[in-house]
C-alpha cells in the first residue's frame, strides 16, 4: 500500500488555512494602524473694508488648535476695485457688488442710517455665496490697533515663543493706530486704552489708542482746511512739490465728517493749489493738526490722550511701508536726521522733474509724498514721542512670512479661540490594542506553526538513540 503524505492531511490544511488569514489580517491591520493621518483645516474670510480700499484676506488653520489658540496662515488676498466700502454710503446697492469679483476668487463710517444700508448690501451679496455668513459688523479703532499687535507678534513666533513682544504702528486713510505692551501700564491711569488677549496659553495687557480722522487721506484734509479758513482762492502749499498746480473744489475738501464743521461761510467755490516743496514749512502746518497743549494724564500723545513712553521695537505698516518705501525711507538705521535731509530734499524736487522719474505712479498718489512723508515723521517724533534712539527701533514692513500685515489675521486668530477645536484625526486602533493584537496574532502564528510541522514529530521519536 502507497505510504499517505502526512502533509496533506484535513488537520495541515486547516492549520495552513488559518495561518494565511492570521498573516493577512496582521497585514492588514498594520496597514491601516500606519497610513498618514489627513490633517484637517478650517478656513475664515475676513474683509477689510477701510476708507480707501477694500481687500479680502482667506486663513486657514488646522481644526485641533493648539493651546485653544489656531495656528493661522494667510493662503489668499484679493483687492476689490474701486473704494473702499464706505465710499458707497450714497448707492449702498453697489458696495455688494464690489465684492463679487473677490468673492468669486475663493468698516468704518460713523453715520449709523447709512453704514446700516451699506452692511444689508454686503449682507445679501456674501448670503448668495457658498459659504457661512454670520454676520458684520464696524470694527472699533481699539480692536483694529489690537488686532495688528496680534498680527505682528505671531507672525514672528513671538507668542507661542513668549518672547518679548513688538508694538504695532497702523496707518490707514482715515485713522492711525498705535498698540504696545508697557511695563508702565496697567490700565488703571486710561482703562479704555487698555486692552486683553489671551492666546497660546498666555495672557497680554497692551496698551492701544486710534485716533480717527488722522490718517494719512484725513490728515492731509486736515492740513488744507487749517490753510483755507478764511475761504482764500489761492494758497501756496509748502507740502507739495515746487511747480504742482490744481484746482480744489472747497466742497468736495470739506464733505469728510473730519472738518465738515470747519467749512468758512463765506468761501467760494475753489480755490487754486500751488506747491512750494518745504519740508520745514510743511511740517509747522502738519503741527497745525496735533493739540500738544492739552494733558490731563501722567503723560500724553497728542489731543489730550494718555500714552505711556514708547517701549520695545514697533513693526509700522500699511501706509507706513508704503509711502516710506516710495522715499527709499524705510532703512532706520539711517539717522533721523538724515531722514530728514532726504525728505526736505525730495519735497523741494521740482514737479515735472518728479513725474518724469515717476512716470507709472498716478499724479493724485504721486503729489501727495511730500506730506504724507512729513506727516509721518512728525506724528511719530512728536505725535508718539519717539526719539531718534527709539525710532531706529521701527521696522516698516509689508509682509512677514508671505502674510500682510494688518489687523485681518490678527481678528482671524482672536475668532479662532471661540471656534471649537475639532479632535484631530486617530489612528485605528489605540497604541495598547494595536500592541496587544500584534502580539496576540505573532503568538498564534508561532503556534501554528509549531502544529504545522507534526507530520515530522513521528520521524523525530523514531530515530536511534545514541547511548
């Protein structure tokens, strides 16, 4: 009779059989324990409608957080045409329609009726998009200048870090800001000039103050009426270039609620404009704006608000960067005086010899760089007191690490603390039950086989033993 193979008896097959789905669910299960985790994301739009222009900023920051704080990143910015938001007080209808190019891609008027009209306009244009509209609102100077403190610091790792923090120096069209953490202010001297965040676990007391209608568009409103209040139809303006020359309607200059009140009675209805280019003259009209004489605090800016001593480095930015880029200013490592020389020469350039070096830049943007050079200087020097070892502290900056700065990221990481956090992705199995179902499976494979050599166990116990 032919001798059976042990090999292929019911019980080897069986053990076989159960050995090969023991080897592919563990397999299989350290497959799915290992394979990369999807990080996941939240997004926010923030729309920065100011007085001059309006842009639309998109974050994103991974859903679990870290410290209750999002770690946010800008990932798009589109600028709407035309002006800003509040521009369209007067056909509200079309600030809604400004936006949807932008929208497409992915304020701060103080009259209530029609600031009112203008959000139902953005209200029904941002409902019709596909995403969560929940709601908008005027963002007060406080928060603005906050907001861009936020921005600053965690764009340069300064708040997870807990590094020492940089102040914030804002300066838009119709307002300027200036926020700053003092080792002198504890909010008890100006309570509305203190302000709190708490983020990656920690908590900041800064001081911050806006001041409306000193922006760079507002204070240049500011400086023409201060020269026109006896309603005269020629002035000699020393902060426009020698040789500049335009016709100002007196209604249109006095139609911003900045010196509306101001308006002469009996002024006719223009006037004509000619630069003289003197920085120093100019600078004596720019004072003409400030109010230095009026304290009631320890200490103060100017127009009689409280402000402890500048302290730390300052990040500048908005039109900051801007019009100091444009006069090749913005190295403060320069001296302050040389500054100064620089722009005192600029300012006395001739106009035609100005526009034919700045043949791309539109003449009403182009016309205005000798005040608002000058306006800067002295609302820092002699606005927020910084001196000239002080103000080598300043940085004018853009960008930092691909994002603008402004308030918008700032306001989006704020918001992400009352977001709730959503648990990150998991492995399949927690580490104690994958470890165990690993072990359990390698024992039962090394018993199988064990088992699957028996067929040979009976040649082992027949072999001749050695004595």
């Amino acid at each position: 009779m032919k001798e059976k193979n042990p090999w292929k008896t019911p019980v080897t097959i069986i053990i076989t059989v159960i050995g090969v789905i023991v080897i592919v669910a563990l397999v299989t299960v350290a497959v799915l324990q290992n394979k990369p985790l999807l990080q996941k994301y939240k997004y926010g739009i923030v729309l920065d409608a100011g007085s001059s222009h309006t842009a639309l900023y998109i974050y994103k920051w991974p859903a679990e957080k870290d410290n209750n704080t999002g770690r946010a990143e800008q990932t798009h910015v589109c600028k709407v045409k035309g002006g800003g938001i509040s521009s369209y007080a007067a056909d509200p209808s079309k600030a809604g329609e400004s936006l949807r190019a932008c929208i497409g891609d992915a304020e701060r008027m103080e009259n209530s009726t029609a600031s009112d009209r203008v959000f139902q306009a953005v209200k029904e244009t941002l409902e019709s998009s596909p995403f969560s509209y929940q709601g908008a609102r005027i963002l007060s100077g406080q928060e603005e200048g906050a907001f861009g403190w936020v921005t600053v610091n965690y764009l340069d790792d300064r708040l997870k870090q807990g590094l020492e923090t940089t102040g914030a120096l804002d300066l838009g069209g119709a307002s300027t800001q200036i926020s700053f953490v003092s080792d002198n202010f504890d909010g008890s001297e100006s309570l509305m000039n203190s302000v709190t965040f708490r983020l990656y676990g920690n908590d900041y007391n800064l001081y911050t103050h806006s001041f409306l209608c000193y922006g760079k568009d507002q204070a240049q409103r500011l400086a023409l009426a201060h020269q026109t209040q006896s309603g005269l139809e020629k002035i000699l303006d020393p902060c426009f270039n020698p040789g500049y020359n335009r016709i100002q309607n007196y209604s249109v200059l006095y139609d911003s609620p900045c010196v509306s009140n101001r308006k002469p009675q009996t002024a006719p209805t223009s006037f004509q404009l000619t630069g003289t280019g003197n920085y120093r003259e100019c600078q004596k009209i720019v004072r003409s704006i400030f109010n230095f004489t009026t304290c009631k605090y320890s200490r103060c800016s100017f127009n009689g608000v409280f402000q402890p001593p500048v302290q730390g480095g300052f990040g500048a930015f908005s039109a900051y960067y801007f019009v100091m880029d444009f006069l090749n200013l913005t190295d403060t490592s320069m001296p302050l005086e040389t500054v100064k020389e620089k722009l005192t020469s600029y300012c006395s350039t001739p106009w035609d010899q100005i526009k034919q070096q700045h043949q791309r830049v539109k003449e009403k943007y182009l016309a205005e760089y000798c005040f608002s050079g000058t306006y800067i200087l002295t609302l820092l020097t002699e606005g927020y007191n910084f001196t000239s070892e002080s103000y080598s502290k300043i940085k004018f900056i853009k960008k930092i690490k691909g994002s603008d700065a402004g308030w918008t990221l700032g306001y989006m990481l704020n918001l992400t603390n009352m977001i709730p956090a959503e648990a990150p992705d998991t492995p399949l199995l927690p580490h104690a039950g994958y470890v165990s179902i690993v072990t359990i499976m390698a024992i039962l494979l090394f018993i199988l086989f064990i088992l699957s050599l028996r067929p040979v166990w009976p040649h082992c116990s027949k072999l001749p033993q050695v004595v």
